[in-house]
C-alpha cells in the first residue's frame, strides 16, 4: 500500500486543466445537446465569464452573426459558420493565455484597446513565446469585440490598415486584402529553424525507446513533413504495408491536415517497415489494453499505451523529452523545416553528386535553380496554400547543401 502511494503522482504539482471540452459523457450527465464539442474555461472571476460567454457565441454560431450585422471596422468578416471543433479549443487555448497576461496587468477585455494589445504582445515575448503571439492578441481582441456587441463595452479603437498578399502558384496568384489590426504581432518570416539529419536520428532513437506510438509517429512524421497534430489522426487503414508498394517509388496516403484538407504525403519504404513492426508489436499490446479496459480498437495508427491515440500534446511531450535527455534544441515543428529544406536540397544534391563522379563542374547558381524547381511539389506534400509559404523554407537550402556536399567530398576521399 505504501508503494502504491509512493508511485502516485502528486496532483498539486501538475498545471490545471484550463480548457473542458463538453463530450457525450457530459451529454450524458445531463447538459445540452447543442454543448456537445463546446470548449468552456475552468476558472473563477469576471472574464472567465464574458470569455465562455464569448466561446459559446463561437461554437453557435452567433458570433458570425454579430460579424455580418455590425461588424468593426478593423475585423475581417466570418462567413464560414461556427468553428470547427479543434479550432475552438485552440481558441479557448489562446484565450486562457490571453487572460492570464491581462490578469497579471490587472486589465481586462473592457479595457482593450492599441497599447494593451502591444503589451500583450511584449509580455508573452517576454514570457519566452515563440509563436502564436498574434492569434492570442487577434483572440483577445475579438473578445472585447463581443463585448461590445453584448453592451458591456464601448466600440474598440485600434489602429488598422488594410494589406495585400497573394495566394497560389505565382502563374495563377490572385491578390486578396485584407485588414490588419497594428498592434497585432506578425511572425517574422525569418525565424524558421531546422535540425540536422543526425539530431533528427537521434531524437527518433530515443523517442522508440518507449513501448507506445510516438516513435513510429515521430519517425513518420519527420519523414512525410507533417504538422505535430497530424500523425495522430492518421487511420490504420490508410497506411499501406511495406509489402503492398514499389519499393523503387515513394508511397503515399490520403491526410486530412489542417483545415479538413486532404493531401497526400510521401513515405519511404523503411518508414513504412517500422510501421508494419508497430502494428504487429507496441500496438497490438496497447489495443489489447484498451479491449480489456471496456474499450474497442481505435481505427488511428499510432496509439498511447492505454491504447488511446496520440496526441499532439503527447507526441510534442515525447520530442521534448528526448531533446532534453540529448542535449539538442528543438521544436517539434523543426522536423517538418528539415523535411522541407532537405527535399529542396535532393534534386539539386543529386546531379552534383553525378557531376562529380563525371568531373563536370556545377556552379552554385546552377543548383539553385534546381531547388527552386522543386518548390512546386512540395506546396502539394506540406499543404500548403500559396507558393509564398513554401519560399520560405529556402533560407535553409544553402547550409544544407554544403553540409550534404561536405559530407560527400570526405566520403569520396
């Protein structure tokens, strides 16, 4: 008894559960239908309460309405209906973030306006965030919005201008406009990092020490270039066996990423080998888990050992862990920054590879382009919507080409 209590693990040292996702249970204790899938915050005080007020006029609907019929000046119009139910917890999310700063200010969303918004943005840069600091502010804002629609509040006054971007193949790019709010953090387009192939090994290594899916998960994912929520929503039966493919091609499966849009990665045939092992091995055992605890067998790939599928969270946990344990940093989105920078990298690797073995020269330039001739094909692999975002990943390209090269010219030696 004394060992079972030692085991246990000390609740008062885990962070609270800020955000709660209404499920069938909670259907089933007694609440509303329609709440099925809403996203409340669980916590006491004023702005909690205009905050959930605001996440159900989401999840309703009736923020696309208030948009439609008396929308502010600075705030593009929704006309898309209510949000899907991952992106209103990563709304709830940003939220939560977004109260605690102003609770740490003693602000809250009546007060907002353009210097609360820039404190926001410094404050969370302060707090060591490196991303989503402009969703968080955006979030904020469209709060004190709801506010005012619900007469709590005074019209926001922020500063805004309208900006041109446009999307798609630069043959075919259609300008769009759109507003922007000043105060609102932009990511720098320059701050993308990558790891290198044998930190990416290495990480992988001792992430498949564990008996779960996040090894496979974190090995397909870096093969295919895929966003950290996306291997856990992979299904066993869109996987292809390493038996059922060319092994002279890459194979590829259907994927419904971000946005509910499909596209299809590639993999190589040994990444497909270890998912076959996984299958056959881990995952079996954490299904036969699941079964025994009343369950049934999920129909995602890669799964927990309890036999529930891996998250993001849990699969962004993993990576974390094993960097630390190595001595590497790195973010879990890194992985699909190298998968980019090295596929960039391959054709032109390639014909320098061949080049050299034939005593022909190849000017960098040369290589370039060849690079850039690929950027096509991989705005189709990573899903992305406009060549521009692809562009990005060609910051990298250089350093990986002369680190491929260099490993090459001491290999030949």
């Amino acid at each position: 008894m004394k060992a079972s209590t030692q085991n246990r693990k000390d609740v008062s040292k885990q962070p609270l559960q800020r955000v709660y996702r209404v499920g069938q249970y909670g259907v089933a204790l007694g609440l509303p239908a329609d709440l099925e899938q809403a996203c409340f915050l669980m916590a006491p005080g004023k702005d909690y309460t205009v905050a959930n007020d605001f996440l159900y006029g989401l999840h309703c609907g009736a923020f696309d309405e208030y948009c439609l019929l008396d929308p502010p000046e600075w705030m593009n119009q929704r006309r898309d209906g209510p949000l899907l139910p991952r992106s209103l917890w990563s709304t709830a999310q940003a939220l939560a973030t977004g109260i605690d700063v102003l609770e740490a200010r003693n602000l809250s969303f009546l007060e907002i306006g353009n210097s609360e918004l820039k404190r926001i943005g410094s404050d969370l840069v302060a707090r060591g965030v490196e991303s989503g600091i402009g969703f968080v502010q955006s979030t904020v804002l469209k709060c004190s919005a709801w506010c005012h629609w619900r007469k709590l509040r005074e019209p926001i006054k922020v500063s805004h201008g309208t900006i041109l971007f446009r999307m798609g193949p630069k043959d075919s790019a259609r300008a769009r406009e759109t507003k922007k709010v000043h105060a609102v953090f932009t990511q720098p387009l320059t701050t993308t990092k990558f790891i290198s192939e044998i930190h990416i090994e290495a990480i992988i290594e001792e992430v498949m020490k564990t008996d779960d899916g996040h090894g496979p998960a974190l090995r397909t994912a870096a093969d295919a270039g895929l966003r950290g929520s996306e291997p856990g929503s992979i299904l066993i039966r869109h996987m292809p066996r390493a038996g059922d493919v060319d092994p002279a091609q890459p194979a590829k499966f259907p994927l419904w990423g971000k946005g509910g849009k499909k596209r299809y990665p590639e993999l190589p045939i040994s990444t497909l080998g270890v998912n076959d092992r996984y299958r056959t091995g881990n995952r079996r055992l954490a299904v036969a888990r699941a079964i025994e605890k009343g369950g049934k067998e999920p129909e995602e790939l890669f799964l927990k050992r309890d036999g529930t599928p891996i998250t993001y969270a849990s699969l962004r946990r993993a990576f974390k862990k094993a960097c630390k344990a190595l001595g590497i940093e790195g973010r879990l989105h890194w992985l699909r920054h190298s998968f980019a920078a090295n596929y960039l990298a391959k054709g032109a690797m390639d014909m320098w590879t061949v080049a050299r073995r034939a005593g022909v020269t190849i000017s960098f330039g040369e290589l370039t382009k060849l690079t850039e001739a690929r950027q096509f094909s991989l705005m189709k692999l990573l899903g992305h919507k406009s060549i521009a975002t692809t562009e990005i990943y060609l910051e990298h390209v250089h350093r990986v080409l002369f680190a491929k090269m260099s490993a090459a010219v001491e290999t030949m030696h």
